[in-house]
C-alpha cells in the first residue's frame, strides 16, 4: 500500500492541477492579508471560501484520478496485491496532496504576516485541520462513487449532485424542518442535524471558535453550550473522524466484491 500511496502522491505532485490548486490559495492568501489588516477577518473570508470549495475540489479530483488511473488499476489488480492496498493507497495519494497543497497554500503567505506571533493562530489551526478534514472525506466518498459506477459520465454526475446536497440542498432541508417544527423543542434535532452533515459542522465550529456566535441567535447559543465546551469538541471531531473512516471502510468492502 505505502508503494501505491507513493506512485499516486508523487503522480498527482507532478500534475499541473495540483500546481494550480497550490498557487489558488497561495494567491487567494496573499490577496486577502493585502486587504485586511485583521487576521481574523481574514481567517472568516477564508472560512466561507474553504468550506465550499474544498469539498467540491476532493469530489472531482477524486472521481477524475479514479477513472483515468482505471487502466493502470486493471494491471495492479492483475498482480498479487490485496485489492483494498491498491484503493485505500490511490485514495490516500489523492487525499494528501490536496490536503498539502492547501496547507502548504494558505500557511506560507500567513506565516510571512506574521501568524505564529498572533492570538489568530488557533482559529487559522482551526480552519485548516477542517478543510484537511473536508479533504479526506469527500475524496473517500469521491471514490466510493466511481467504484459503484463504472460509467464515467454518471460518476462525475453522481460526484457533482453529492457536493450540491451537502453544501446547499442539506441545509434548505434542515431550515425548512426547523421552520415547520418551530413550536417543538428543537435543540437536539439542530445539534444532530448539523453533525450528520461535515461541511455544516466545520462552520459551526469555526465560527464558534472565532467567537462570533452570538450572530446565530438563539442557535448559536444552543451551538456555543455544545460545541464550545471540550465534550463538544471532542464529540465534533470524533463525528468528523467518523466520516473519513465510514467512506474508507466501504471503499475496502467495495473493492473486494467489484468484478472489473
């Protein structure tokens, strides 16, 4: 497995997107500490950019690495090799390189402004341990996509319709329950339902960690008593690890039983 997440780190270093994706939030970094003299305002700019582009990034990278490595995946699974070493180590190879480029990206231009001397050091810790989060989960379900679908076209159809839930369609939902229900005690549908949906946790978690709560209403109170406490963090980041080894254990399950 260490062999293959090697091959596919390095292949997708080599690639220009990565280049591409690594001089984006180079840029967006150095362009945003230009206008804002405020590291936490910078750090929420960057917040409403990452949450969503970060998810969408590791979908199409992912289902995009799997169906053009699909000839070079045929000829590994004709060696002995365990089937879940080949998966589990592309998924991996993609996983880190986005997640360095991202790191990489947006910490070099903040370290130059001066971030380890800053109290924003913890929020901007924060915002990039989410978006690594972000990465390593929709990547896992980016490939659990494109191993149940062996058409291409419907892969990235899947991969796309998968982001727009999560980022947009999710939350519509979600509001629209809590406006039905609202004569019902909601605390413990709000605390769940923001849990069962990654990309709503991380802001939540952000925001709160940024200490700007208070403009969430009577939510964010309810949010601040849960999340601000360390029980909640510990529960939040379990959540999130729950997330990245859910997809992970079905990539295994999947690819044992796979007939290619």
């Amino acid at each position: 497995m260490l062999k293959i997440l090697k091959y596919s780190f390095f292949d997708l270093m080599r690639s220009r997107w990565s280049y591409v994706y690594f001089a984006f939030y180079l840029l967006l970094g150095i362009i945003l500490l230009f206008l804002n003299n405020d590291l936490s305002k910078a750090v929420i700019t960057l917040m409403n950019v990452i949450i969503v582009l970060v998810p969408l990034i590791g979908t199409i990278f992912g289902v995009m690495y799997y169906y053009n490595s699909k000839e070079f995946t045929e000829l590994l699974l004709a060696q002995p090799l365990k089937r879940a070493s080949i998966f589990i180590g592309q998924y991996l190879g993609v996983a880190l390189s986005l997640s360095m480029s991202l790191i990489f990206g947006l910490g070099i231009p903040f370290i130059f402004y001066g971030l380890l001397q800053s109290t924003a050091i913890w929020d901007f810790s924060l915002l990039l341990t989410s978006g690594t989060f972000l990465t390593f989960i929709f990547t896992a379900l980016a490939f659990n996509i494109a191993l149940s679908q062996d058409n291409k076209i419907k892969g990235f159809g899947y991969a796309i319709l998968l982001w727009l839930f999560f980022a947009i369609i999710y939350d519509g939902f979600f509001l629209m329950t809590l406006i039905l229900f609202e004569d019902y005690p909601l605390d413990k549908l709000s605390l769940v339902g923001t849990m069962l949906n990654p990309i709503d946790l991380s802001r939540t978690l952000i925001l709160l960690k940024l200490d700007i709560s208070a403009l969430l209403g009577y939510t964010g109170a309810i949010f601040k008593k849960f999340f601000g406490t360390n029980f909640g963090l510990i529960i939040s980041s379990l959540m999130m690890t729950i997330w990245v080894v859910l997809p992970v254990i079905r990539i295994i399950i999947k690819s044992r039983k796979k007939d290619f």
